[in-house]
C-alpha cells in the first residue's frame, strides 16, 4: 500500500481522536511522533512506547522531556492492502503503545487480544 507521509500522518490523528475519552485523558507529558521506520530499519514494528510507565512514574522527576509514542509509517503500509485494514492497524497500535503507558505490559496485551 502506498500513502505519502502527511496523509498517514492525519489518519494517525483521525485515528487518535477516534479513541476513547477515558483512555486519552490520563495521558501525561506524552507526544505522539510518526516515523517512516524503527532505528532498525525493519517492518516488524508498527510503533514503541519511549518512556516511564504510568506505574513506574515514582522514578519519574520535574522536567523531563515527554514519553513518546512512535507509529511506524512503513511498517504499516507493508503490512496492509487497504485503507480499512491499515486504520484497524493503527488503532490496534495506538492502544497497545497507550496500554504500554498505563503499565500494561505485552503478556497482558495478548490476553486481551491488543497485541
């Protein structure tokens, strides 16, 4: 699938605005960055959580820069064959990074069915 940078980057935010109130309102000091692709170069990663979990923030002090969630723009473009399908992946993404802030690790994300 083929979609330039500034377009992908607007179904992010559609995507974004779509979720829930209640899962983005407790959201703190975080920013939300697309980039083409992971400091690996691979396509097996749709997005990363860079951060302190909600859960591990007693570590957290006063000025620090914002967590980011990063959404891979290539990683998803190679991995689905239509716009339908590539926002079902993006939303899934969005809520396994935000998840991820909460303290929710990767275990948990596939019971639930988010991972």
């Amino acid at each position: 699938m083929e979609m330039d940078a500034a377009t992908f980057e607007q179904l992010v935010i559609d995507e974004l605005d779509a979720l829930p109130d209640d899962m983005v309102e407790g959201l703190d000091n975080v920013v939300f960055v697309v980039e083409d692709r992971s400091e690996d170069g691979g396509l097996d990663l749709f997005g990363l959580y860079d951060g302190w979990a909600l859960t591990e923030r007693d570590r957290y002090g006063g000025g620090e820069l914002p967590d980011r969630i990063i959404v891979y723009r290539e990683a998803h473009l190679a991995a689905c064959d239509d716009e339908g399908a590539l926002r079902d992946e993006v939303h899934t993404t969005l809520v396994h990074e935000i998840a991820h802030f909460y303290g929710i690790d990767d275990t948990r994300l596939h019971e639930l069915g988010w991972a």
